[in-house]
C-alpha cells in the first residue's frame, strides 16, 4: 500500500455566489424566451374558437424547449458549472426544471390539441391522429415526449431506489435523443422558431450554446484531461466487509487541480467495466504520486471492479464537487460522515485547520474503515474523532445523533462549518438535528450519494 500523504493546510477563500447569477440567467433567459413570442403573436390573434388554449400550448411548448435545453446543460459535465455550482445543487435543480419540463410537456401536448380540435370542431381523437399523419416531424416528437415522460416516471423517488444505478445510467443517456428529436418540430411547426428573425437566431444560438457545452464537457475536457496525465489502476486494496480501495497512478498529477473532497467520474477499461462511468470522491487529499477512491461494492460494476487488473487504463472525468475546505464560512469545522461517505471526510481531514471534529457513524465496528488513518490523522491535527456505532434502533446511538448528544460532543457546533456525507437517511436526520440546534443552512455543506 503507498504510504501516507502528510496533511496540508487548506487555503481559505470567499463564498462564491455563482448559482445566484446562474438562477437569474435561467430567469432572464426564459423571460427573453417569452417576450419573443408576445412580440410575435399579433393583437387580436388570440379570438376565435380555440384560439386561446392554442396560444397556451405555444407558452407551455417553448417553457418545455427552454426547460430541455437547460436540462441538458445541467447534464453536459461543464466543469465551471461541476466545481463552482456544485453536485448537489446541480441534483437539485435537475430534479427541479425535470418536473418543470415534465409538466410543460403534458401541457403543451394537451393544450395544443384540444385548441385545434375546438377550431376544427372535431373530436380530440380525431385531431390527435391529424396532428400526427399531417403535422411535419411531429412523429419524432411524440417519440421525443414517450421518453421524457418515461424519464420522468423513472425518477421519481421510490421508483429509482428500485432501480439498480446501471439501468438508470443507461435509461437516463436516452434523454439526450430528445434533443436531436424535438429538434426538427420545433423549428418546422413552433412559430416563433420557424419565422425568419431575431427569435429564430435566439433559439439557434441557445441550441449551438448548449451543444457546444455538452461536447466539450463529455469529450474534448476529457480527453485533453486523459492525454495529458495517462491514469492507471496502481493498486486495489481491501479496506473492510464490502469496501475496497483503488489507488490511481498516473503523469504530471500535480497538476490535476483537485481538491480533497471532490469527486471523478471514473471509467474503468477492463472488460465489463469500461461501458460505464461511476462517480467515486477522492478519500485522500490528492498528491503527486496517486489518487485514492474508495468504493462500496453495491452492485454488478462494483463488484466487478474489486476484480480490474493493474495497470487498467482510467479514463477520469473531473474534478467535480464543491465539498471541499474553501467553502466554510467560519475557522473550525465538524465533519460527519455514514458508512461509506467516510471517504470524502476523510479526505477533508487532510486540509481543514487544527480543532476540526470528526463523527464517524457505522453500523458495526467491523465497519469502520481508515480507523489507523484518522487516529494519525487527529493526532497530527489536533482533532478529535467520535466512532458512533450501532444499529440505528439502539438508544445509545440515537442519544449520540440527538441535538443533545452533538451538543455533548460539539459544544460549539454553532459556530463550525458542518461537512455531511453519508446515505440520505442519515444525510436528512442530520440536517434536521443541526437545525435544531441553530446551525445556519450556510454552514451545512452536503455531498449526499444519489447523484
């Protein structure tokens, strides 16, 4: 196994307040969305039978083109958008404009219908079946909406934790074929898209923007990234029942750029394996001689990569993540981690300030991992560690995860930055605690698993 990595300071800097200016760029670029259509929807074209659920499909059909495309970007690995915004405010806004787009979808759908069946005075089915024999690419689209919706029904929460994470990573690379289907109905049928003038070059120009994004975030970052540091599995090593390290050699990786607490996204080619790309955070601060993640075998690939031979190639997409010591607000800090959300903390460790507190919650001893690691580590920093373990239902441990048992253990966990890993039980349970015990949401910094 490679030696330890000395701890090294971290260097403080300002709180970014990126995604306010992304969330007003959404806002602006949607209104700009909008106005084009005021523009061009000329006074008095809104009477008539029908005419004003027409001009409803129209609103809620460029909101979903709007909506998709965002979505999109969202997904393009832009590393701007991975290290400044963050994994898990990208979730949330995924799953935010997803229901926005979903519900637009369905609207735009049913709006435009029932206000040509009602100008045609037919029957919703009998218009149904006209606007796809007669409309142009409007095959494509219903193709284009079947998959969104089927998305859509995927994501939703009880479903996708019954779905093995690989089917989901396949299911979900579908979404980007709606792009390319949607693409040809909105520009032949959508009025403000067809009709030569500044809306149509708006629309082309947000469709060249995110393409663009989204070929230099998935490929042309990666492999300039790749070509440049060669990454190899140096070694596996087992770390306890069901977790597993891999520790990735490779050139020039001083030059990386990552920070502890960040995570890649890690394709791994050996035979199956290089199909898919998981993310896995670092679980030590990165150095010039490897990288270390430490992996939960969950499932198949998992499984199968406890197995990769060394000297695999890596191909590495990152570094993603915005858990990382530049983002406290105050000197100390407390970090919590559940199972296998040590690795991100243990990592963080290596760069936060002397003082800084560790609670380290496992279901078993047997469980626990980098027990060696952190004890030197809290030695060399002047930290402190508490191994919270047991079942969930014992009261010795819900007393210690109790506001009052966090207080026991963190008089001051008011005043310190809180850094929270774990399943999303204990990720939700824990948010709540520090909340009852004051902690502002600005200190809360949260690298949650589902992502």
């Amino acid at each position: 196994m490679p030696p330890a990595v000395r701890p090294r300071f971290a260097r403080r800097e300002p709180r970014g307040r990126q995604r306010w200016f992304c969330l007003l760029l959404f806002w602006a670029g949607l209104g700009v969305s909008l106005w084009f259509w005021w523009h061009n929807t000329p006074s008095g074209s809104v009477d008539g039978p029908g005419a004003e659920l027409t001009e409803a499909g129209r609103i809620t059909g460029l909101v979903a083109g709007y909506a998709l495309l965002v979505q999109v970007l969202l997904m393009s690995r832009l590393g701007v958008l991975e290290r400044r915004i963050g994994a898990n405010d990208l979730l949330q806004w995924h799953r935010d404009i997803g229901g926005l787009l979903g519900a637009m979808v369905v609207a735009h759908v049913g709006l435009i219908v029932a206000g040509y069946a009602r100008q045609a005075g037919v029957g919703i089915g009998s218009e149904t079946w006209t606007v796809l024999s007669t409309f142009e690419d409007m095959v494509s689209a219903a193709v284009a909406t079947g998959i969104l919706l089927g998305i859509a029904l995927l994501s939703v929460r009880v479903v996708r934790a019954s779905v093995p994470y690989e089917v989901w990573y396949r299911i979900h690379l579908t979404s980007y074929a709606v792009l390319l289907l949607s693409y040809g109905h909105q520009f032949a049928t959508g009025r403000d898209l067809a009709m030569e003038g500044p809306g149509r070059l708006y629309w082309i120009g947000l469709y060249l923007a995110v393409i663009a994004a989204l070929i230099w975030g998935r490929l042309l970052a990666p492999l300039v990234l790749n070509l440049r540091h060669r990454l190899r599995v140096a070694d596996v090593i087992a770390e306890g029942p069901g977790m597993f390290s891999v520790y990735i050699g490779g050139r020039r990786l001083d030059e990386l750029q990552a920070r502890a607490g960040q995570f890649f996204r890690w394709r791994f080619l050996a035979g199956g394996c290089w199909s898919q790309a998981h993310p896995f955070s670092l679980s030590a601060a990165p150095n010039a001689e490897w990288l270390r993640l430490t992996i939960k075998a969950v499932g198949g690939h998992t499984n199968q990569l406890y197995q990769v031979p060394i000297g695999t190639r890596v191909v590495a997409i990152g570094p993603s993540g915005v858990f990382t010591a530049d983002r406290r607000t105050r000197q100390r800090a407390l970090l919590i981690a559940g199972g296998s959300g040590i690795a991100p903390i243990r990592a963080l460790l290596e760069d936060l300030p002397a003082g800084t507190i560790v609670i380290y919650r496992a279901a078993s001893d047997e469980e626990v991992i980098f027990a060696d690691e952190l004890d030197w580590l809290a030695e060399q920093r002047e930290a402190e560690i508490y191994y919270v373990t047991g079942s969930r239902d014992e009261p010795r441990t819900r007393r210690a995860m109790s506001p009052r048992g966090m207080r026991a253990m963190v008089p001051d966990v008011v005043r310190r930055d809180v850094y929270l890993c774990g399943p999303e039980g204990l990720v939700n349970a824990t948010v709540k605690t520090l909340r009852r015990l004051h902690v502002p949401r600005r200190q809360i910094h949260l690298d949650p698993f589902e992502f």
